[in-house]
C-alpha cells in the first residue's frame, strides 16, 4: 500500500530537520578548524584559505596517537565484556524464570535513574582501597558496571520479544537452556548485540569525567580527555579546539556508519513483536 503524498511530506520534513540539526554542528566546526591559528571566528563562514595543517598541528599538540591507543585499549577491555555480561543477563531476565528476577530488574531500573555524577566520590574512594587507582583495569571496572543497567534493560527487551515457541521447540529436541542461548537464541540477538555494542563503544569513548578522576596519568586517559590540552590558563585556542574535537569525533562517527543498519534492524525487531 502506498503512502499518500499528504502523509509523507511531514516525515521527509522532520527527517531533513533533523539532518540539518546534525549536519550544522559539524559544519560549524569544520568552519572553524580551518581558520588561522589564533583567531576567534564567529559564526558559520568558510575560510578563503583553509588551513588544513591545522589538523595536523591539534594531533600533535593533543598527543592524540597515545590517547587514541588508551582510548581503544579501554574500548577492548569494556565493550566485549559488556556485552556478553549483558547479554546473559538479558537472556535470564527474559527467557528463564530466574528467582528474584523481577527484584533484580527493577534495581536495575533504579540504576538508570541514578545521575552519573554522585557515583564519582564513592567509586574514587572504592578503587582506592582496591588498589586500582590510577590502572586501566580501575577505569574498566567502573564503566561495565555504569554500563550495565541500560545494557540488561536493552538486551532483556529484545528477549522478551523473542517467540515463546523457539524456547519451546528446542526444549523438546533436548536442548538445555544454555543450549537454547547459544544455538537459538544468540543468533537472532546479533543485531541487538551489535547496537548495544556501538552505544557502549560511543559511551567509552566519549568518558571523560571518570578518566580525570581515576587516572593521574594523562597519558593512560581517554581521547575525549584530549581536549583540555587545548584550554590554557588564560585563553583558548578555539581553532584547534574545533580541530581535535573533530579528529575526536571521526572514530564514532565510522564507526556509527559501519553499524548503522544493525541499529535499525534491532528497532524494528522490537517494534514488530509478533
């Protein structure tokens, strides 16, 4: 059934104010990174000369390749970790009948609407007496855990929409229910695992706070943490702000770019329950 002209044209609306709500941001920086060094540019103009060595110069000036490799080295011990955590326990919420099931996922709901903020002093505080301060395992640690309310409630809703029947058939082939997870189960969850796995990806790479707070070495922080590179004591370079907030943001943004199509195959799954 096509959709009639009157319905769509609101939609394409709202889909190119939201593109142009997304795109402007980014035009602006790029506008910005490509004025000369030192100037405060104001407004969206694009330079007569472009200085593209700025890139270059907020690299180098951010030490952003050490960072970038922190950055990834976080990525690599948070996410995998995550998202198997998450999964599992995604999987026993919504599948199995696990005791205090529902106690467990309403704490997690109550986690959700924890503000990130309060938890700095205590987790502070926490690694400390753990020894952990100051390690990358002291900052791995801390991002699971503040990862994993939003992480359980995602995968346990794409569980819950999975059809009773797949449980129920393959119980009757004998299947146990780790068997079940692992043959039927997992595989249909690859788009919901894949988008989980770009948001905790997205939220990793984005921390800074906990990184500030956690790590004394700037070295062992962040990529986000990049930026306070360029904020001196008396002004702020804001080309090469804008410069290295770029070169910050274009991992995600491939990344995003990559996974997209599982992001939407994961909406749709749960919209479609049924």
């Amino acid at each position: 059934m096509r959709t009639p002209t009157s319905t769509r044209i609101p939609g394409v609306a709202l889909l190119l104010l939201a593109m142009a709500f997304s795109i402007f941001p980014l035009l602006s920086m790029l506008s910005t990174a490509l004025q000369p060094q030192g100037s405060v540019p104001l407004g969206l103009s694009w330079p007569s000369d472009p200085q593209w060595h700025n890139f270059v110069d907020a690299w180098h000036v951010a030490d952003i390749t050490t960072l970038a490799g922190s950055s990834f080295l976080l990525v690599l011990g948070v996410v995998p970790l995550g998202v198997l955590l998450a999964t599992m326990a995604g999987y026993a919420l919504g599948q199995l009948r696990v005791p205090g099931g529902s106690i467990l996922f309403v704490l997690l709901l109550l986690g959700l609407t924890l503000p990130f903020e309060v938890t700095i002093v205590p987790l502070y505080y926490q690694i400390q007496e753990m020894g952990l301060l100051n390690t990358r395992l002291g900052l791995i640690l801390p991002l699971i855990g503040l990862n994993m309310p939003f992480a359980v409630f995602w995968m346990r809703a794409h569980f819950l929409n999975a059809p009773a029947e797949l449980s129920e058939a393959a119980s009757m082939d004998g299947a146990g229910a780790w068997q079940s997870f692992r043959a039927v189960h997992l595989p249909l969850a690859l788009p919901s695992i894949a988008s989980l796995g770009l948001l905790m990806f997205i939220s990793t790479w984005n921390q800074f706070l906990l990184a500030i707070v956690l790590m004394d070495d700037p070295a062992k922080r962040t990529m986000a943490g990049a930026l306070q590179n360029f904020v001196g004591q008396y002004s702020t370079d804001v080309v090469l702000l804008n410069a290295g907030s770029l070169l910050i943001m274009a991992p995600m943004i491939l990344v995003f770019l990559f996974f997209q199509r599982h992001i939407v195959k994961a909406m749709l799954a749960g919209s479609v329950k049924g």
